[in-house]
C-alpha cells in the first residue's frame, strides 16, 4: 500500500519525502527523497517536517496501511496541515480510550476491561465489575493489525490470551472485550469538515480462530441496502464520538442478533486493496 501511495501522489505531481524506522524498507526508492526514522520518534518526526516546511514547502502528511496515524497528527497540528486533530488520533489508536468514547456518547460496542501487568490475577474481577463473560476478545490496548488478539473462553484460555496481548502492547496494556457474534464489515470512509463520505464497504472474511486473521474482502457486500445503512449509521456516529473531523476513517463493525456494534475504527486507511 506504501509504494501505490507513492506512486499517486507523484503521478498528481508531488514530491514525495518518505520515512520508515527500517533503512532497507520496501519501496523507498519511489520517494524522491527518504528518511530512515523511527515512525514512534514523533519529535524526529516533526523537526523533518519543520524543515520540509521552512525549505520548499510541505503540503500534506499522510500514512497508508501502518498504526501511526497518531505521529502524523502531530505532525499537522505542529505544522497547521490539515488532518485529525491529536486528540481524535489518540482516540482512535488507544483502544481504551475508543471504548470509553463510545460509552459517553451511547454508541453501540462491546462492554470492556482494562488490564495491565499488575492486574492480570484479578482479570475475572474486573470482567464481572464489567458485566462481561466468556467468550471474550482480549488485545494490546495500543496495537492494530489484529497482533496480540485472540478468543478467550474460559479463564485458563484469558490468562494465556493476556499474556500474549501484554507482550505486543508497548505500554503494557490489555483489554478484554465481549465477544460480538455474527458476520463482520470493513468500512472507509474521508472526513471533510465534519462531513462524512463513504468510499468503500466490504465483507470480510476471518479465519483461523481462536485468533482474527483477516483473509480478504468481498465487494460489493452481500448485505441488504437497510442493514447496510444501518451500519453506516453507527460508524458515523463512532467517527463523531472519537472527533474525527478531517481525514480518513476506516472502521470494522458487526451486525449482531442486537444490531450493528463496533470492533474498532482508526483514522487511517486499512491495510487492505480496498482502501
């Protein structure tokens, strides 16, 4: 997905600055221009960006595919680009906080639990406090790409999904969800001054349980024009709840037997052709 991004923004004429922690990364040779830098570094980040800015011009910051919708953010907060505000990025890359926006602003999702390191042992007392019981979903509060995340059901099979979770979380943060059953959807949407356009709708297809490997997507969908609308309704709404205001928003949702409810929604695009 990096390397179609590069090659459209120069086909419309851009030059291209591309960055990436890996100084062999795949595709860098599209750039014009490449920055071996952590993409976690966001002060790096941001002193690149400065200096593009302040010799030549620096038009927009982008991202394709990866978790850093966050870093490019503050990027355009620093340099006045548009984008998502830093707070709306941080709501939508910690899914603690996403949960916790849904739940202020009544929007359909699942009823969780946070869990660090020193609270592993008490997972099950933090699961009832929440109402919640097995199956579960347990996953790295700051992680995307479905690493760390797998079905729990029973308290033998949570221990051992916390553990992993914990390891791919890079501030030591689970949590543990319930499980949403039925069929899943992959939506993309662009937020443009509030205003909210679908660009694409698909259904998608997981395997491999008890963990959540993505193997494609099917376009057109298979739902019917009013379950459709009806998921879009809710990932609008849960695009307002996390203040997305001004950019990408790409959203997984389910259609249980109580309707739409949320997986996650990032401000970025997905990892997917479709996007």
């Amino acid at each position: 997905m990096q390397a179609v991004a590069i090659r459209s923004a120069k086909e419309r004429g851009w030059e291209v600055v591309a960055v990436d922690g890996n100084p062999e990364a795949p595709f860098r040779l599209l750039a014009d221009r490449f920055e071996p830098i952590d993409l976690k570094d966001i002060e790096r980040l941001k002193k690149l960006a400065l200096s593009l800015k302040e010799n030549g011009g620096l038009d927009a910051v982008f991202t394709a595919a990866t978790d850093f919708s966050v870093p490019v953010a503050a990027i355009a907060e620093t340099c006045g680009l548009p984008g998502h505000s830093l707070e709306a990025a941080i709501n939508a890359s910690d899914k603690l906080r996403m949960r916790e926006c849904f739940r202020k602003a009544g929007v359909p999702s699942p009823r969780f639990a946070g869990i660090d390191r020193s609270s592993v042992s008490e997972a099950s007392v933090l699961m009832q406090q929440e109402n919640i019981s097995y199956p579960v979903v347990v996953k790295p509060v700051d992680n995307m790409g479905a690493r760390g995340c797998r079905r729990a059901d029973s308290p033998d099979s949570l221990r051992e999904a916390l553990e992993d979770a914990l390891c791919f979380s890079r501030t030591g943060r689970a949590i543990v969800e319930e499980y949403m059953d039925g069929p899943e959807f992959s939506l993309e949407a662009l937020v443009f001054d509030d205003e909210i356009r679908m660009t694409g709708f698909a259904d998608r297809h997981i395997a491999f349980s008890p963990y959540f490997v993505e193997m494609g997507h099917t376009i057109p969908t298979s739902l019917s024009a009013s379950d459709r609308a009806q998921i879009e309704a809710v990932f609008f709404r849960g695009i307002r709840a996390l203040g997305l205001s001004h950019g990408v928003a790409k959203g997984d949702l389910k259609l249980t037997d109580s309707g739409p409810m949320i997986g996650e929604i990032a401000g970025r695009l997905s990892g997917g052709f479709m996007s």
